[in-house]
C-alpha cells in the first residue's frame, strides 16, 4: 500500500469519527461564541463613548483573544486520531481493536504513524482556516463599522499563521503522547487542563527557568500580544524549540509503535 493510500485511508477515518468533528465545533462555535461576547463588550464601550484605541475595540482584535481556545480542539483531534485505533469494538463486532485490522493493512508502522501524522496536521489547519476568518466576520458584524482596525492585513495573517502554527505542533505532541500512553484518556485530560484551566508548565516556571523550554511555553509567544508571562523565548527561537519536541516525540512514538505489539 502506498503512501498516498495510506494517508487518504487515515483521512477518511478521521472524517468519520464523532470525535473528529466534535473537536472541529468546539473550536469554531467555542471561539466564535466568546468572539461575540468580547464583540458586544466592546461595541458596548464604544457606544459610552470610550476612547478607540487599542486591540480591543478592533474586529481582528476582537476575534483574536478568543483564538487560544482552539488549542483544545487541536488536543482532541491528535489524541482521537491515534485513541480510536485502541478503542474496543462492539461485542457484536468481537471486541476486538481496529489497530490489529490497521497494522494488518500497513505493516510498515513508520508509514503509517507518518499518515496519521499529515492528517492531524490538514485536520487542525483546515479548522484554524475556517475559524478565525469566521470569528472575524462575527466581530465585524457585532462592531460595526464605528471601530478603527488598529491590526494590519500583514500583522493579522503572522499571527493567524502563528496560532496555527501552534495548534498544528499542539496536535502533533498529542498524537505522539496517545502513541506511547496506548490510550486516549490519560493525554485528553492532561493536556486539555494544561491548555485551558491550569498550566503545568506556567507552574513550573515558578520554580525553575528551563520551564520555559517546554513545549506549550515555548511557543506561547506565537500567539502574539496574547502572552502576558514575562520572560522565556521569542517567537521564532520559541517555534523552533516547539517544533523540536514535536519532532523528537513523534520520532519516540514511531519507535515504541515499531516495536511493540499492537
């Protein structure tokens, strides 16, 4: 089986789960949702007479704030991608897991870790592009046209490609994570409160500067304005240093995979 055939194989089955898409409307409606709140806030303050200066009285702006949340959808389309392989059928169907039928079709595990791969990255990009240009439409219809965009077309498209950029790597280590932990619970309910109720790694810092190398901190200045914690890396160092452990975890994850029985 080539790769190609592999990959829209896995696509395919990522398609077809409830999860899939679960994950897909949370992000979406959560962000637009919160987009609409912080829009009537803000169009709010503006009819008091507030000055408009500042992110918050833009569209882009606006929308932005709420781009974070999206890292939880990103969380459960990586884990849910690899989880469902491990989940037991039906008693009608044997019990059985659909990863002894997966391997059997693509022996080659690399192959096959890699096509999971390429589908949580177009799954989790396909979503940031249909839900940030929508939390900014949301924006912009809830504002109006009595508030001054204060972001650049330029500066707008960094940062989206930034938050991106974050969620692809994000659901990258949750892949990876799902890989080695053989099961979708244990990395759903880690990084799922590590990215949205209490950072274990924002606690970390306060014990230690190397913190800061994490991965969730080390990219968390992709997100632009967004990241209040002072110190750590930039940007660009940061993404690097992201994307290393993305690649370092999926390479682990590929291995234990080849490895070990299924």
């Amino acid at each position: 089986m080539s790769f190609w055939t592999t990959w829209t194989a896995e696509l395919r089955k990522a398609a077809t789960l409830p999860a899939s898409w679960v994950a897909v409307a949370v992000t979406l409606l959560g962000s637009a949702g919160v987009t609409a709140l912080n829009a009537f806030a803000a169009r709010s303050a503006l009819g008091s007479g507030a000055q408009q200066d500042g992110e918050f009285f833009s569209a882009f702006g606006t929308a932005y704030a709420a781009v974070p949340l999206g890292t939880v959808g990103a969380v459960v389309l990586g884990v849910v991608v690899m989880s469902s392989e491990y989940t037991a059928n039906s008693t009608d169907a044997g019990s059985g897991r659909q990863i002894t039928t997966t391997l059997a079709a693509v022996p080659r595990r690399p192959r096959l870790l890699a096509a999971k791969a390429l589908t949580v990255v177009l799954l989790v990009m396909a979503t940031a592009a249909v839900t940030i240009p929508t939390g900014v439409g949301v924006a912009c219809l809830i504002i109006g046209e009595g508030a001054p965009e204060t972001v650049t077309l330029g500066d707008a498209l960094v940062r989206s490609l930034g938050a991106t950029l974050y969620w692809t790597l994000t659901g990258l280590i949750a892949l990876a994570v799902t890989v080695l932990a053989r099961s979708g619970i244990i990395p759903l309910v880690v990084l799922i409160t590590n990215s949205s109720l209490v950072s274990f790694s924002l606690l970390l810092t306060n014990v230690t500067p190397l913190a800061h190398w994490l991965p969730d901190m080390a990219g968390r200045r992709l997100f632009g304005g967004l990241s209040t914690v002072e110190g750590g890396l930039d940007a660009a160092p940061g993404a690097l240093v992201m994307a290393a452990w993305t690649v370092g975890l999926l390479a682990v994850a590929g291995v234990v995979l080849s490895r070990r029985d299924a």
